[in-house]
C-alpha cells in the first residue's frame, strides 16, 4: 500500500512538473533568428514528446495498480485495454502541446502560408499505423467466433477420468473472446481517431516564424512521426500480448497450427512496432524542399 501512494505521489509529480516546463516553455521568446527560434522549436519538440510518453505510462501504470471499485469483469477489462488508452491519452497530450510553440521576440517576419496534409506530414507511418488498426481488428473477429460462448476461453475436448467424472474441462483460457474482443475493437477505432486529430493539430500548426518552409516542415515531421511512434507501440505491443495470450491458450486446447500462427503474427506485430518506435527517435532531416501544396489539409 505504501509502495502504491509514492507511485501516486511520483506520478502527480510528474505531471505537475510537465506542466509547469510547457508553461515556461512557452513563456520563452527566443530572438527573431532562424537559429534561435529553430532551436527553440526542437527543444520545445522534444519535451512535449517527452511529456506525452509519460502521461501516457503514467494513465496505465495508475489503471493497473489503483483500485478502480468496479466488478471485476469491467476491472479485467480495463486492465486489458489500458494500453489502447495509453495511445488516446499519448494523442491528447501531444495535441495540447502544439498549442504552447514559442514565439520569437522582436520584429518577426511572417512565414509564408503552405498547404499541408494529414498523409503528407505523417508518412509512411501511419499506413502502417492504420494497418496494425486493421489486423487487430480481423483478430479480434477470428477470436471472438472461435472462443467459448462466455467470451473468455476456447473449446478443447473434456478429460474424463475412469470413473466418468471430469478431470479436465473442456475449455483452455484466458482466451480474448467477445467479451476482451469487442472492447478491444472499439478501443483501436478511438486510438486512429485520437491519432488523426492530433495529426491535423500537427499539420494546422502555424508555421515557424523566420524558419525556412523545408526546416518547419522536418521539425512538424519529428513531431508527427513521434506521435505514430508511440501510438504504434502502445497499439502493436497490446495487439501482440492479445495474439501470444490467445497462442497459449489454443496450444493448451490441441489446436497447435493455429497457436503457432497466433504466435507468429503477434511477435511480429510487436516486434515490428518496436523497430517503428526506435526509428522515429531521431529528428526528422531536412527535404530538398517542402511538403507539396495539396489541398486537403489546413494552413
């Protein structure tokens, strides 16, 4: 008990000082140079990532050691999904951020206005994003119709002892039937949603006072392919604990093609949204020259 009211007090903390840096963040005016305000924006880039991350961890450590007073059922439930909220709230907190970019000092020279997309700043990234989306959700009908009918095991063949009583019933979980399943699929329609939104803030950012139109465009690109990032991870690492969970327990009822599949599928899910996480670290390069002027998207 005593370990959970520091995590508590460590994570209001936390938050406290996230917002007390986006506050003084953006209070700072740096001069009216290309450099310094350039400058400006990574830092102010790179905290707000920083700050998103660890709402985020911090929403799902909280759903997973405090007591929700909720049945039980629900409370398994949102332990299941808490990951899924982890992206919304990673979503929520990167959208407000865009709303404290620093301003310079002094006399400033207006940017010119470009048009921008949503698949333009984003990239590759959220194809993939939407992909994952898009394979969880053919996971969650493959487990839904193939688990027991309370939603929460798959059918295997009773033991029956000499006697003819049951040794062995016949069902294996947990499994992520409906009951996992349909909460599941609801929560990955939020998390592109929430994804989207916070990519049109992105894009409808106004540009970089004194900035080149390519360099406001590779900073706007860090923050969008940060965001996919982190979405990504917290959506592809729950999608794989689903598909491994579910491998266990098919293994267990006799059905292992299927479990070696549900296996493959979901390490590689994981796996693959680790590798998209790691490479959207570093900040975006500098183009040749700036995201094409498509309609579709806001200024």
């Amino acid at each position: 008990m005593a370990a959970l009211a520091l995590l508590v007090v460590a994570l209001v903390v936390a938050l406290v000082a996230i917002v007390v840096l986006l506050v003084q963040t953006a209070r700072h005016r740096p001069a009216a140079t290309t450099d310094a305000v350039l400058e400006s924006a990574r830092r102010h880039e790179a905290l707000v990532s920083t700050c998103a991350a660890v709402a985020a961890v911090g929403v799902v450590v909280m759903v997973w050691q405090v007591e929700l007073g909720i049945p039980r059922d629900l409370d398994e439930v949102a332990r299941f999904t808490s990951p899924f909220l982890g992206a919304v709230v990673l979503c929520v907190a990167r959208g407000v951020g865009e709303r404290f970019w620093p301003r310079p000092t002094g006399s400033v020279r207006r940017a010119p206005l470009a048009r921008r997309t949503v698949v333009g700043v984003a990239g590759w990234r959220l194809p993939v994003l939407a992909g994952t989306v898009a394979l969880g959700i053919v996971a969650v009908v493959v487990y839904g119709v193939t688990g027991t009918d309370d939603g929460r095991a798959v059918a295997k063949e009773s033991v029956l002892g000499p006697d003819g009583s049951v040794v062995e019933w016949g069902q294996s979980g947990p499994y992520p039937g409906w009951v996992f399943g349909i909460p599941v699929g609801l929560a990955l329609a939020l998390v592109l949603a929430a994804t989207v939104a916070a990519l049109r803030v992105i894009t409808r950012r106004p540009a970089l006072a004194v900035v080149p139109a390519e360099q406001d465009d590779a900073v706007r690109r860090t923050s969008a392919a940060r965001l996919l990032a982190g979405v990504q991870a917290w959506t592809g690492g729950a999608l794989a604990l689903m598909m491994l969970t579910a491998a266990v327990a098919l293994l267990s009822a006799g059905h292992p093609v299927a479990a070696a599949s549900s296996a493959v599928v979901g390490l590689a899910t994981g796996l693959g949204s680790v590798v998209v996480a790691v490479t959207a670290l570093p900040a975006r390069p500098v183009a040749g020259r700036p995201l094409p002027e498509t309609v579709g998207g806001g200024a």
